[in-house]
C-alpha cells in the first residue's frame, strides 16, 4: 500500500510507511512562512518532535531535516532507517542527547549536517 506524506500530515499517518518519496522534516511549525520560503516547495512536514509512528520508516528518497524540535531527546523512532538519498540535518535540538538510534543508517546521499543540539 503505497501512502503519502504531505505538508498535511500528521503522525498517526506514518504508521505503515516505510519508504519516504521525497523530502521528510520534523521539526519547526510549517507556518513560518520565512521558514517555510527558505527551503524548497516540497514539503514532507510531520509535526514538532519526531514520533513513535515514524518507527517503520527505511528509507527516505529526499532529505531528512530533524530540526528545532523541542521535546526530541533521542531518535529511537528513527531505529530501522537505513537509507537517506539526500541530506541528512539533525540541528537546533534543545533536548537532544544522543544519535544512536541512527546506527542502522547505511547509507547519506547527499551531505550531513550536524550540529547546535544540546
């Protein structure tokens, strides 16, 4: 079954995604709109923090930007992804400790960034 992930998504509708198709960010509230214009019109937005539902993601064919989140202390729902196409953000994560949870990640495409989280 093939779902798709929106600018309108909320988390209880990544449960049963596996592969992402295009860009996935968690983080910032989509209706910034200086946010909004400073990255490309693809929008593949969650909600705040990155969450349990997200458990049976694989892969991600664009980017994934976790970013200013507030709550997110580890990236356990992130356990089972392996490939990232593009780039890969973790920044500006107030809460954040620890990337573990990313030890199955084979695979960046594109560049990593990682930094500012506490």
């Amino acid at each position: 079954v093939k779902k798709i992930v929106t600018s309108d998504t909320k988390a209880e509708d990544l449960v049963g995604v596996t592969w992402v198709v295009g860009d996935l960010r968690f983080g910032r509230d989509i209706s910034d709109s200086s946010f909004q214009s400073s990255w490309d019109d693809d929008w593949h937005f969650v909600d705040e923090d990155v969450p349990v539902q997200a458990s049976g993601i694989r892969c991600v064919e664009g980017d994934l930007s976790i970013s200013n989140t507030k709550s997110t202390a580890d990236l356990s729902p992130l356990a089972n992804l392996a490939v990232i196409e593009g780039d890969l953000d973790i920044s500006f994560n107030d809460q954040l400790t620890t990337l573990t949870a990313l030890d199955n990640i084979k695979t960046v495409g594109g560049g990593l960034g990682i930094g500012n989280n506490d």
